[in-house]
C-alpha cells in the first residue's frame, strides 16, 4: 500500500497544539500540586479521615497527569522524528512516525479525559458533603 507523500509541513501542524497542551498539563500538575500541600498540612493537624480520602484522590490524578505529560511529550519527539525524517527525504519513516505522533497525543488527550472526569467527581463530592452539613 503506497501511502501519499507527507509535506514537511504537516508534522509542524502539531507543534502549537502539543506546546499549550503541555502547558495546560503543567498548570494543572502544579495547580493539584499546591492543593496536595494544603490537604496533607491540614491532615497533619487533625487527622481527618475524609482529608486522607481526598489526598488518594489527588494523588492518583497527579499519577494520570504525569502519563498526559509523558505522552504529550512523546508525541513531540516522534513529531521532530518525523520531520527530520521527511527532511532527509526518509517518507516512510516519516509518515510512521507522524502517525505514531498523533497516536501519543490521542493518548494524552484520552487521559486528560479520564483525568478531568475524577476533578469533577471529586468537586461534586465536595459539594455534596457542604449540602449535607447544611441541612
């Protein structure tokens, strides 16, 4: 199967995307970062079961935002693989690793699904037990 010839400028399509996305991903890692800090100086003080709930919870959504990272920063160098394989006029190394590209970043972003589904079940539950206190 003979596949059309990639442009080097397409795998430079991705650099913009995968640089703010690595962005976004970094100001969420410190924003958690910062929360984790808090939480685990307030359960020194009171040993509050619930505040220990809450630090696992984090703690695992810091594990998925280092695996966005790792794999938003894959992406990008099978990215420059790519192109510097097209540069040399290497075609089919090159689309196999654009393609391999776009699978990392497919990856990253599945994640920061997963990832951002837990922030919003771990606000609710917050909110919910803020509702519960107040009836």
């Amino acid at each position: 199967m003979t596949l059309p010839e990639l442009p080097l400028s397409t795998p430079s399509l991705l650099f913009p995307a995968i640089s703010l996305l690595m962005l976004a991903y970094t100001n969420r890692f410190l924003g958690l970062a910062a929360v984790v800090r808090g939480l685990h100086a307030n359960w020194q003080t009171t040993q509050e079961p619930l505040l220990l709930a809450q630090i696992r919870s984090l703690r695992q959504r810091i594990q998925i935002i280092k695996h966005m990272q790792t794999m938003g920063v894959l992406s990008l160098m099978f990215c420059v693989a790519s192109m510097t394989l097209l540069f040399f006029g290497q075609q089919m190394g090159g689309q196999l690793m654009f393609g391999m590209s776009l699978i990392l970043m497919l990856i990253s972003l599945a994640l920061s699904l997963v990832e951002i589904q837990m922030s919003g079940t771990a606000l609710d539950l917050q909110l919910r037990d803020v509702k519960c206190r107040e009836q």
